[in-house]
C-alpha cells in the first residue's frame, strides 16, 4: 500500500466504441449458442463504466468496455471474453473465434477439467 495510506486504484479495462462492444459480443453470443447445443448454460454479459463527474475532477471517460461470457459449472462461473480475434478464458487460455463450434468443444472440456 503506498505511504499515503490509500490503495492503488484497480486497472480498468479500456473503453471501446459502441461498434466494437457490439461485434464483440455478437462473437460471444456465437459461443454462447455452441455451448448451449453441449448441454452448457451461459450468458452474455454487457459491461459499462459509468465515471461520475465534477467539477473540480477530471475523470476518465464512461462508455462500454469488453462484454463478458458467463459460463455456469457445478463449482462456479467461468468467465470468457473476445479481443475480437479468440475467445479468451482466464489462465491465459485462447481459442480461435472462426469455429465456434470447435471452441465450445474445446471450451467445454478445459471448463470441466479445471472444475475436477
């Protein structure tokens, strides 16, 4: 903690255009589907930072920022997102967005290896 007594602020994830929020959210709902036809429930999640302003403050930007896969396990949730190229899973996992289907799969497997 620094000297000052006070935690350093956690890093936000970057605000993206409402395009872009948008198409990366139709890639996870493409997920979502081929998961769904595995028997997995899911669902997308909308992010959106909202910075209160003041007028003594200069605060960073509100707007959307990456959506988020939701996908429901007997021992928890795990969480998935897309920088529009692959999906990508916590633990530094990626899996290619061209195939859904195949991601699901592949998805589906390292979801219940690591609930195991």
């Amino acid at each position: 903690m620094p000297e000052n007594g006070q935690s350093r602020p956690a890093r936000r994830p970057p605000i993206l255009a409402r395009e872009e929020a948008s198409r990366r959210a139709a890639l996870l709902t493409d997920l979502r589907s081929a998961l769904a036809a595995l028997g997995v429930s899911s669902t997308v999640v909308g992010n959106h930072r909202l910075v209160l302003e003041g007028s003594s403050t200069k605060c960073a930007p509100s707007g959307p920022t990456d959506p988020q896969l939701h996908v429901f396990t007997p021992d928890g949730t795990s969480i998935v997102t897309t920088n529009g190229r692959a999906y990508l899973l916590g633990g530094g996992r990626a899996f290619s967005i061209d195939d859904p289907a195949k991601a699901a799969h592949t998805l589906g497997r390292v979801v219940n290896a690591e609930v195991m």
